[in-house]
C-alpha cells in the first residue's frame, strides 16, 4: 500500500463549524484508490491519500488485500462517512464482475466499521469536481489538486478516490447523489 501523508487541520481556529472526515474510493482488483479530506462547512481540506495494490493471483487473497488495506485506511484516519465510486459497466462482463467484487469488499470494510456509504457514478464526481461529467482523468487530477491545495498532482487512483470523497462533500452527505434541480437531463445526460 503507498500512503501519502497529510496533515489534518486545526479545529481551534473557534469556528463552530463541524468537521466531517470523509474517505473516498476508488475500487479496483489490481489498485484501489483511497483519498482522505476533512469538510468543515464549505472548507475541504486535505488528510491523505494513496493507493492499495493487490497481488497477482488467486482472487480471494486480491479481495484480502483490498479489506485488510481499508481496514488500515479506517483504523488510521476515522473517517465519519465513506463515498465509493459505483462500478461501470463495460463490455466484458468478466471484468466487470471482478470489479464489482473489489468494489463489494470496499463496501464490507466501511460496513464492518459501521460507518455510513454513499455512492456516486463516475459522471457525478467528475460533474462534481471539474463541472464535466466527460472530464478526462488529468483533468480531474489538476482539479484535486487545485480544490485541496496539494503541492503537486495525486497519481489517478487516489486523484479518484480525492474526487469521489469531494464530490460527496459537495453533494450532501449521505445523498448518493448529486442534486440535479435547474439541470435538464436528456437521454441520461446533464445539459
């Protein structure tokens, strides 16, 4: 797992607001992104990030991998609320079925630590985060890196899990979703 240390921010600045601590994810079977931020009223700032690599081979110690390295994630840092970005679906139903185990045991670690989870189509948090659902990923890695002040950009598995936790921040918490009211939507799209 590669960990990239931040640091939280103070509460003593005598500000009554209240500071949610949310953990975006960005599931995969070879690397899971996670991304750590904290929101206090419309300030968000940055906690940590990284990613969660698997090893090659039998698919249940990959799913091992993955909850043992969220676990560590939610131990470390107590998030108060998890963001996870749903599966899409390609054309090979083979790899989208192995992402949605990845993406079922993302959800098993935040349940087994009772935390509450939304989810959030990648069109959401790219709506989200760059104000295109059809942004490209460096796109979204610049916008992270802009919306949390990092010093330079996050590789795209954690920019992912930055963005979903982000988009999460912006949408309400525990919405699932991003509110849609003053937009037209037209075959599935935002226009």
């Amino acid at each position: 797992m590669t960990f990239l240390p931040g640091s939280a921010p103070s509460t003593s600045s005598g500000s009554s607001r209240r500071c949610v601590r949310i953990l975006g994810i960005d599931p995969g079977l070879v690397c899971t992104g996670f991304g750590v931020i904290d929101q206090a009223g419309n300030r968000m700032s940055y906690v940590a990030s990284g990613r969660i690599r698997t090893p090659k081979g039998d698919l249940a110690e990959r799913l091992k991998a993955i909850l043992e390295g969220l676990r560590e994630v939610i131990s470390s840092h107590a998030p108060a609320e998890v963001a996870l970005e749903k599966v899409f679906v390609n054309a090979n139903p083979h790899s989208t079925l192995l992402l949605g185990q990845a993406r079922g045991t993302a959800i098993c670690a935040a349940v087994l630590h009772g935390l509450p989870l939304a989810e959030y189509t990648a069109l959401q948090v790219k709506q989200a985060v760059v104000g295109s659902g059809h942004a490209e990923k460096r796109q979204v890695q610049e916008m992270v890196r802009r919306l949390l002040a990092l010093a330079g950009n996050p590789g795209p598995d954690a920019a992912d899990a930055l963005a979903c936790a982000i988009c999460h921040a912006h949408g309400g918490h525990g919405l699932g979703r991003i509110a849609t009211a003053g937009f037209r939507v037209r075959r599935g799209r935002l226009v």
